[in-house]
C-alpha cells in the first residue's frame, strides 16, 4: 500500500516559474474563498455606500447578509415642557444564499440616513440596504424606526413594533426585524430629572447605547453610534430655558458578502 513517504516529492526550486498555470487544474478543484464588506462612514449623516461588485473567478455560491441603516434620534419640540422619549430603533437583518457564476454583478447598497439633524419630537427612519442581481428578487432590510419625544405624559409608554423572525420575507432566507425600544420614564421627578434611554442596536449584532439626564439640562444627541445602530436624541428638562436640543442620526446600514 503506497504511503505518503514512497510518493516522488519535489522542492519549489525544481517548479518552473510559469509552468502552472489556470488550465493545467480541472475545473471542479479550483476554489476561490473570501469576505467583503460594503458600509458607509461611520460618522454623523452618513450617505451609506453603493457599488457594483464582480464575483470573482471560481466562485459558485454567495452568502449575502445585510442590515439596515439605523434610525435617527428625535429633538426636542417644545423648547419649556418636559419630555419623555423614546429611543430610535436599530436596522433589520436578512441574509441569502444564492448560487452563482464568475462575472455575474450585484447592485450592493449599504443604507444611509436622513442627513440632518432633527429638530422636531419625530425624525426620520434609518435608509434600507438591498442587494440586486444574479437569482435575487426583492433582496433587502429596512432602516430602523426613527425616534420620538412626547409632552403627554398619560401617553402609553410601551414598545411597539414588533421582532420578527420569518423565512423568505423581504427576497431572503431569514429576516429579522428589532423591536422599537421603550420609552423613559421621569422616576417621580416633576421636572423630568433621572431619565435615560437606550436607542436600539442592529439585529443580531448587539451593540449598546445608552444616554441620560440626572438633573436641570439640555443636551443634543451629538454623538456617532455604531454600524446599524440608533441614533441618539435631544434631551430637554423644564427649567425655563428657551432652549431646544436637536437629535444625532443613526448608523449606516452594512453588507457582508461571503463567496466560495
């Protein structure tokens, strides 16, 4: 019985530069593996990112998994009344695999966000982020719920959107929308000290953020959050200030293609 010790070995000195070249292998044992990732800048009123992507040589299987851009953080409306506020939602998640061809191109589009930031106690949810080409049909996730603010405090204060798990929604395998966050609460406090909130993170990737007010202030929602995420929003206690704080928007949406 042959064993690995009786077969002829050779050294890299003795291969000729050249000598292998794509048609000396057939074609069923050429592979090609490899990840690229499509996404926008990670800094306030990012535009997302589109391209046009080529699948590379040898390449027969795609695995495309998106998410939505994240929701933009509300401001503030009324410049001397307390507000509660609920926190902006994060991007939805799908994923598909497909087979495919050498070649073959796809219309990648990582989503945006509104770019401005908000003044007003609703702002504008997160951009979708879509794949088109080669057996895709409708192949995408929507942007996160924007978030809010509310001078009526005998306002329901409960999540409502719903987390969704559901093969072949929306062009894909599997399609997972995120819950829209709760909203604050003023702990007994009057004038609106103590709150916090938590804008919502992308599904299935787990981010946090997490923003509050512990006494008399204003504040903007002035800082980026990360890919998918929501954005963080104004936050306004009654204190006599004529003064409104405006919302920060939401993260841009992500593609990651996997090819084989």
């Amino acid at each position: 019985m042959a064993s690995y010790s009786s077969y002829k070995q050779i050294t890299t000195n003795e291969i000729v530069d050249g000598s292998l070249l794509d048609e000396n292998f057939d074609i069923d044992t050429k592979k090609n593996f490899g990840v690229k990732w499509v996404f926008g800048s990670p800094s306030p009123c990012t535009a997302g990112c589109c391209c046009l992507w080529t699948v590379p040589n040898y390449v027969r299987r795609l695995t495309f998994e998106i998410w939505g851009a994240g929701g933009n953080g509300h401001g503030a409306c009324s410049c001397r009344r307390c507000h509660h506020w609920q926190g902006a939602g994060g991007g939805s998640y799908n994923t598909k695999t497909v087979g495919t061809s050498p070649g073959c191109q796809y219309t990648v589009c990582a989503g945006g966000v509104y770019r401005c930031y908000s003044r007003n106690c609703t702002a504008c949810n997160g951009c979708t982020s879509y794949v088109n080409g080669y057996n895709l049909s409708g192949f995408c996730a929507c942007g996160g719920d924007t978030g809010r603010a509310n001078t009526d405090w005998n306002t329901h204060c409960f999540s409502y959107n719903w987390n969704c798990n559901s093969a072949g929604a929306a062009g894909g395998d599997f399609y997972q929308r995120t819950m829209t966050p709760g909203w604050s609460s003023a702990s007994a406090y009057c004038h609106c000290h103590n709150q916090e909130v938590f804008p919502g993170s992308a599904a299935v990737i787990g981010t946090t953020v997490g923003q509050g007010v512990r006494q008399c202030w204003i504040r903007c929602g002035c800082w980026s959050v990360p890919y998918g995420h929501g954005g963080q929003g104004a936050m306004t206690v009654f204190c006599g200030s004529s003064c409104c704080g405006q919302g920060g928007t939401g993260g841009s949406g992500l593609v990651k293609i996997t090819y084989m």
